[in-house]
C-alpha cells in the first residue's frame, strides 16, 4: 500500500494504517487487513478519534455470521457490487447530523 501524500502513518489493529485528516471533520483511514483485504473508512462529520475507535472496533464476520446475520435483518442490505461493478463503499451515517 502506499502512503497517500496528505496521511500520517499510525498504529491500527496491529498493522499500519494511514490517516488523512487534512479536510475538517471528514477524515479518511486506510489499512491492509490481511493480504487481499484492503480496508478504507470515511468519517462524514466526525473525529479522528471516532475513525479510529470505529475501525479498533471492527470484528471479522466469517460466512455462517453474515448469513445469520442477513436471516435477521429487518431489511437485508444489497449484495455488494461484482469486481467488473466497481468498487464497493459503504456510508455510516453519523447521529449527530
């Protein structure tokens, strides 16, 4: 991965990760999971410590998990997109809006 020229390196999930804060309130933290696995959150309106509290608070969810998950979902969200889509991104949406 490469550092984005705006992001400052730090220490997220026992890897490194890179924050860009430069933009008030709309920071941005990327990190490679594992290999494969590239993870990119987006904090609409929010804090760098809200950012990365969010993504310490990340657990992974193995195939059985999103299934029982999907089974009792109010409204199951849509499958993400296929690679020749594009890429998937999801928005959290902040409650203090």
């Amino acid at each position: 991965m490469d550092k984005r020229h705006n992001s400052t390196e730090i220490d997220l999930r026992g890897t490194t990760a890179y924050l860009d804060d430069t933009d008030d309130n709309n920071p941005f933290l990327v990190w490679q999971e594992r290999p494969g696995i590239i993870i990119r959150i987006q904090n609409n309106g929010g804090t760098v410590d809200a950012i990365v509290a969010f993504a310490e608070s990340l657990t992974p969810l193995n195939a059985d998990g999103r299934a029982a998950f999907l089974a009792t979902a109010q409204t199951p969200p849509p499958p993400p997109p296929t690679p020749s889509e594009g890429i998937a991104t999801t928005t959290i949406p902040n409650p203090g809006n």
